[in-house]
C-alpha cells in the first residue's frame, strides 16, 4: 500500500493505475446490484485521499439520493468490495477513512460479519511503522486487512557507496588529499519569519484537525438525537393533554431549537421536560421558556393564581437537623425557664 496523501482518505487495493479496470469476475458479479457495481466503479476511479461521502456522493445530475448511496454502499461492505475504517496512526490519533477493492475480499467478508454487529461498525486498523495498516479484533489480536503488498515495498534502499581508499584519494590529481574542502556557510535565520513545517508535522497537524472535526461531529449528532427525544415526547404528550397544535407551520421545529440550546447550555433532558410540562404550551415564548426551566431547576418559586406562596415545611421549619433561624427578638436570658418544655411524638394503639 502507498503512503496516504491524507490520512483519513480513500485506500485502494490495489494501488489504482491511471484508468479503470474492472475485473470480469466482478462485473458478472450476481450478488451485488448494478447500483453497487456503478457506485463500485466511480470509487475506484477515484485517487487515495479521496474523501468519500454519501452526501457529495448523492449530488450533481442523475445521481441518487443519499439512502440509495447508504445503502449501496452498505451492500459493497457485505460482499468485500468496500469497508469503513477507525485508523489509528502512529501518532496516536484516530481518523475515519474508507477502503475499497476492485475485486471481493474474503477477509473483508469475514471481518464484516464480526464489527457490522457492534454499535460501532467501523473496522478498526493500527498503522504500522512501513506505512500498512493490521486489523485490531475484540480479543486485541492484530491480523492482515487484506491488503496486497506494494511491490515497492519490497525494494531494498540501495547500498550505501564504499568509502575510496587513501592511496586512490592521494592519487586523485583533481582533489588532493591533504586540500580541504571549505564548509558550506551557515544561514542565518531570516527574523520575523516561521519555520517551515515538514510532511510529518503537517501530517499530524491534518490528523489533529480531523479528530476534532470529527468529535465535533458526533457531539453535535448526540445533541440534536438529545433533543428530537425530548421534542417528540413533548409533542405527543402536549397533544394528547392540549390538543392539537392550530400555530405557526414550523413550531415544531422552533419548540425543538429551544430544547436543543437548553441541553447545549448545560440543562438536562429532564428539566428540559418538566419545563414543557410546566409551561404548558406546545411552543413557549423565549420568557416562558426561560421561567419553565427556572422552576423545574429550582432556581424560580413557581407563581400562584392568588399570589400567595405554596406553604412548605422545610420553608417554615426549616429541615431536619437545621438550627431555628433566630428572630430580632430572641435574646438569651439566664433565668429562662425550660419547666414548660414538652417532648411531642406519636403513641401507637395496640
């Protein structure tokens, strides 16, 4: 395999030529649809580093929606034309990248059927030091991906060139021996400009970027699945205790926007429910809303239809163990008398 242009790109095996060439045994192929097998054959057009997406994938004239691209993708999976890969690099990031193979892989087959079952159906590989990746299976064993050997691997560097001896250099009548050649001068660093980055820095600065892009990417994916849950439930519920919802076409959409910045800032899918159930509209203002949480945190004495404060004994009495708040008139006195003090509890009748 030849070393990534971009670490979470596209692997080919074998490496691509500069056209198209498609095994007749995969042409003829009666497992796969033709959908796969053109979706099969524009990927492996493509160069490595080629990022692929189901939704760049879906785009442009002729071409299907994204659910037809899954799907056909998710068929080249089962049959060892394609897979997803979790790679992690020698510098210990973890980037998301894809592999695919002009004809069926049995290891990719095989390996399928052991991660498509996890929640994660991502292949994980490890880089190793010559540039290949091993598959890592659940046990912790490390095993091939299947790939096929670059032939340039298999190349040794060439020699390193004898040094001459010291009668054929005393003999040299171009450069004597004894002459010394002048060493090269040294460059002064230019100020105020920065060091040129090298291909491994600007590598695992490009991993870096891809990791967080892609933990942004599943934090947020977590945050709106978050706040669907809670704006579905709310919807039924509102509905089944409101009525049926008669206002703007998108409230919906804007009561789950609301939802979703109250989990953003910090609130939990349960106040975020107790304050819908609180506010008692199917899509609260920005102040109702703001007071709906206010209550269901406790941070807002919920309003009463007289105005008066729901009575609490914990506000009167204060909790178990607590010491009386004591009043501007409560001043101690040595002669007090305790005689007058009862001890207050409940008798059980046989």
């Amino acid at each position: 395999m030849s070393r990534l242009p971009e670490a979470g790109g596209l692997r080919h095996n074998p490496n691509r030529p500069p056209y198209v060439i498609v095994d007749s045994k995969t042409v003829r192929d009666t497992k796969i649809s033709y959908r796969a097998l053109a979706l099969l054959v524009f990927l492996l057009d493509q160069a490595e580093g080629w990022q692929v997406r189901s939704d760049q994938l879906s785009r442009g004239e002729g071409r299907e929606g994204r659910g037809a691209v899954r799907t056909a993708l998710r068929e080249l999976a089962t049959h060892g034309y394609y897979r997803l890969e979790r790679r992690r690099l020698r510098n210990g990031k973890c980037v998301m990248g894809t592999a695919v193979s002009g004809t069926p892989m049995a290891q990719w087959i095989e390996d399928h059927k052991v991660f498509s079952t996890s929640s994660d159906p991502a292949v994980p590989v490890v880089e190793q030091q010559d540039g290949t990746f091993l598959v890592e299976y659940p046990d912790g064993t490390l095993g091939s991906d299947g790939f096929a050997r670059d032939p340039l691997d298999d190349e040794e560097p060439p020699a390193d060139p004898e040094p001459e001896d010291e009668e054929d250099a005393a003999g040299d009548e171009d450069v004597p021996a004894e002459q010394e050649q002048p060493a090269p001068p040294e460059k002064k660093p230019t100020r105020g400009r920065r060091p040129r980055r090298t291909t491994a820095q600007k590598a695992a600065d490009d991993a870096e970027k891809e990791a967080e892009k892609v933990q942004k990417a599943e934090e947020k994916a977590a945050l709106d699945a978050a706040a669907e849950k809670v704006a579905k439930w709310w919807w039924e519920d509102a509905e089944k205790h409101l009525g049926k919802y008669v206002g703007k076409t998108n409230g919906y959409v804007a009561m789950r926007n609301m939802v979703r910045n109250a989990l953003a800032a910090g609130y939990t899918q349960r106040q975020c429910a107790d304050a819908l159930r609180g506010a008692r509209k199917h899509l609260p203002s920005a102040q109702q809303w703001q007071t709906a949480l206010g209550v269901a945190t406790n941070h807002i004495i919920p309003s009463q239809p007289n105005g008066r404060v729901p009575y609490s004994d914990k506000a009167t009495w204060g909790a178990q163990g607590d010491t009386p708040a004591s009043t501007p008139n409560d001043t101690p006195s040595e002669t007090a008398d305790d005689s007058d003090d009862a001890t207050f509890g409940v008798i059980a009748r046989s």
